[in-house]
C-alpha cells in the first residue's frame, strides 16, 4: 500500500526548510548554498519557457524560482507530499520534445543508467531546452540503494555533445564539513526526540549547536577559498547545466 500523503502544513515547512533555511537547521549552508546555485542557473534561462518539468520533485519547493505563468509538471515515484501531478516507476513517460526545461535536485544520483538517463531528458526536450540538475559529492547513503557519486568530469562527459555545459560547485571543505557534523548531531537529536521529555529540553541546545557549526563552516570555507583552493576539491553538491542542440547538430 502506497504512504499516506503528509499534512499539508508538515510539507509547508519541509518546503520552508529546503527553500529559505534557518541558521539554526543541522544543514542550512548545504540547502542555502543549493538555492543560491539553482537560482542563478534558472535566472540564465532563456525568457521562451513554458513548459518546465520537476523529476522526482519531492515538496516542489523550488516552484518559485522558476519564471512566472510557466507550467510546471511535477514526477515522482510516489505521491506522498501530495503535490505531484504525475506518478509513476517509469523514467519520463512523456511524448519527445514537451518541455523547455527539465529540472532534477538532488535525486538523479539515484538512477541506475546515468547515460540513458541523459538521453531521455535530451529526448524530451525541445531544441534549445535546458536542463539543471544537482548532485550531492559528501552525503551520506544508505547501504541497501543503489546510488552514484559524480564528480564535475563524469558529469561534463554524461553531457557531451550539448550546449553550454557548466558545472558549479555548491560550497567547499567547510560547507561539507558543517553539512556532515550536523548529519551527526541531528541523528543523535532524532533518537533523543522519540522521547518527549529529552525533545523539549535537549531543542533549544541542538538549535545552538546547529549555529555554532554553521558559523565555523563559514569560517572554514572563507579559509577554504582565500588559502586552500587548487584542483583538490570537496563541494558539498554539484550543479550541471546544458542545453540540447537544435536539431541536425
């Protein structure tokens, strides 16, 4: 049987957390570095859009970034936020060329065949369309999925042969660091939680312990890109951007 869509004010604040983090969240400047880069590639979009497509689109948080009066076709494999309009196991069942862009966050990771994967959004695609998608580079994963870790050349290869192929980098050594000690801190806070009592005495210290990682991640990353930066990288996620070719190129 299929989950129980959530209440609607418990995806409400998934979004909040996911679209406009709080300081006092384990991974605010994971998420706010992710917003920043995905706002900045959807502001390089082409003004023609019309049709945009959500794979695996999760609470849709990033709705609001995208141009007004644009359509927006929501996919997932289930239908527990209650938000998507299509649901299915299958990998864009869509007619060719139906949307100007695709937009997949944080979950093409999860796809057994990148490069069929890629070939599917290309065919779905109109010429010129675009494409944006972000992977996690340090996360964890869990054993039992099958997930892959891209770095910025095996994505540059997955697009080779499209148009304007860029890959961003979503923060550095200290936004991953601040991203994995509060990963930590918020497993110990979620199996405190499940008592009542230790949830309302142990919040207020876990909120103040989120701030103090966040602002030594800062810290980290301003050393980070003034003294460290070279070819050894370590991005919290990356962000791929390219556009089909018309057709015949």
């Amino acid at each position: 049987m299929p989950e129980p869509a959530l209440a609607a004010s418990v995806v409400e604040e998934i979004r909040r957390t996911r679209r406009h983090p709080r300081l006092t969240q384990f991974d605010y400047l994971h998420v706010n570095e992710l917003v920043r880069d995905l706002s900045e590639a959807i502001a390089r979009l082409d003004d023609d859009v019309h049709d945009v497509l959500d794979v695996y689109c999760g609470s849709r948080p990033y709705d609001d970034l995208l141009p007004a009066g644009v359509k927006i076709t929501g996919l997932d494999i289930d239908n527990r936020f209650g938000v998507a309009d299509v649901v299915t196991q299958e990998f864009l069942p869509f007619p060719d060329e139906s949307f100007d862009v695709v937009l997949c966050t944080q979950a093409f990771y999860y796809l057994e065949d990148p490069s069929r994967a890629v070939a599917e959004i290309r065919r779905v695609l109109r010429p010129g369309g675009a494409v944006v998608i972000t992977v996690p580079v340090v996360w964890e994963y869990d054993t039992g999925t099958l997930e892959h870790r891209f770095t910025e050349p095996s994505l540059r290869r997955l697009f080779d042969g499209w148009l304007d192929v860029r890959v961003v980098e979503s923060g550095g050594w200290g936004v991953s660091w601040a991203a994995v000690t509060g990963s930590l801190f918020n497993r110990v806070e979620e199996r405190l939680a499940a008592r009542r009592v230790l949830r309302a005495v142990f919040r207020p210290a876990f909120a103040t312990l989120y701030v103090c990682i966040n602002l030594a991640g800062r810290a980290l990353e301003a050393v980070d890109r003034r003294l460290v930066r070279g070819p050894l990288r370590l991005p919290m996620n990356l962000l791929v951007s390219a556009r089909r070719p018309d057709r015949g190129s």
